[in-house]
C-alpha cells in the first residue's frame, strides 16, 4: 500500500541521481566549465545570429519556402559552424536543382 513517508525517506537515501549544480559538473574527470563559457561568450552569440539570419535567407531562397526558411533558420542558430559553410557550397541562395 502506497505511504507517502516511506516514499519521502526512500527519496532521499537513493544515490541514483547525482549532484549536478550547472558550472561544477564532471563527467569522465574532465570540468564542463568551459563549455557554458564559451557558448555565452559575445563572439559565439554574434555569429549565431548571423548563422541564424545566414540560414533563414538562404532556405528562403533555396526553396521558396518559410517552412525551410524556419528550419535553416533554427539550425544555423543552433549550428553556426556547421550550416554557413553548407550554405555556401550549396550556392547561397541559389534555388535547387
């Protein structure tokens, strides 16, 4: 039968989930400090937007569509290293074949 005392000490005598308190966590011994460093760093957030406002014209014009404009769009936020130079070996804004 359900007793919610014996779920509340179960609760806090697991050591199933870690400690996790965002900048101080490890995995594998190595800091992860670094990483959030450096995704708010100016430089990163500047080319992101241009990734984003890159990959939205560029789906736009590729396929005449706001669906695809949206999606490149997204994507180039989320994957500015990735997606403008995918862009431009595709020709920017050159429509598909």
């Amino acid at each position: 039968m359900y007793n919610e005392q014996s779920c509340d000490i179960a609760y806090q005598d697991s050591d199933w989930m870690p400690e996790y308190d965002g900048v101080e966590a490890n995995m594998g011994g190595q800091s992860l400090a670094g990483v959030d460093a450096i995704y708010q760093s100016p430089g990163w957030q500047l080319l992101s937007v241009i990734g984003m406002a890159t990959g939205a014209y560029h789906g736009y014009k590729r396929n005449n569509s706001v669906g695809w404009a949206i999606g490149w769009g997204l994507l180039g936020g989320m994957f500015p290293i990735i997606t403008i130079p995918v862009s431009i070996a595709q020709g920017y804004g050159e429509r598909a074949r």
